[in-house]
C-alpha cells in the first residue's frame, strides 16, 4: 500500500515541478549571514599541551629508543640494501608526516 502511495506521489510531484526565480535571493542572505572565526589558537594551546605533556612524562624516550632499535636492526639484518634504503625512507617519511599534521595550519 505504501509503494503505491509513494509512487503515485512521486509521479505527481514530478509532473507539477517547477522552478522557482532566484534573482539574487540566495547571494543576499550568504552577504547577511555572520562570519565565522576559525579559533585556532586553542589548536595551538593543546598542541602545545600535548607536546608537554609527551614531554614531562618521558614517553619521548620510549620512541626515539624503539626507532633506534629499528633502525639498527635493519641496519644490521642481513638483506639487499635496497630494502634497508626503504627501511630507513619510511621512517624519514613517518617523521615528516607527523611534522606536517603538527605543523600546517591548512591541515586540520
């Protein structure tokens, strides 16, 4: 019964469509509405929080020791040079990702 009913309203609402004149309507209530302020200081106040905190809690040590520990073994494994070139390229690109999201306001 619904399917019917829906149909038959679709049917009627296309045949009776028609468009209503812009004529500026639109670009004047855009023009009226307020601006909007980004507010991104509080995105540096808690970057900078963040960082402080990663910092006083000595969780930086536990990184820069899990990457040194990869990248000596990877310098150390036994394969081609190529995958250890790869290797050492992710974490460069792993760094300047995180470099870029912290950094670059466009970002966010």
């Amino acid at each position: 019964m619904n399917d019917h009913f829906d149909n038959t309203l679709h049917e009627l609402l296309a045949k009776h469509k028609t468009e209503i004149p812009n004529n500026g309507f639109s670009d004047n209530v855009l023009k009226k509405l307020p601006l909007t302020h980004r507010h991104t200081w509080i995105l540096y106040v808690a970057y900078t929080l963040g960082i402080l905190v990663f910092v006083l809690s000595g969780s930086y040590a536990l990184i820069i020791k899990r990457v040194s520990l990869f990248v000596l073994y990877v310098s150390t494994c036994n394969v081609p040079s190529i995958f250890s070139v790869i290797a050492m390229l992710s974490v460069v690109m792993i760094y300047w990702i995180l470099a870029k999201i912290t950094y670059d306001e466009n970002f966010v």
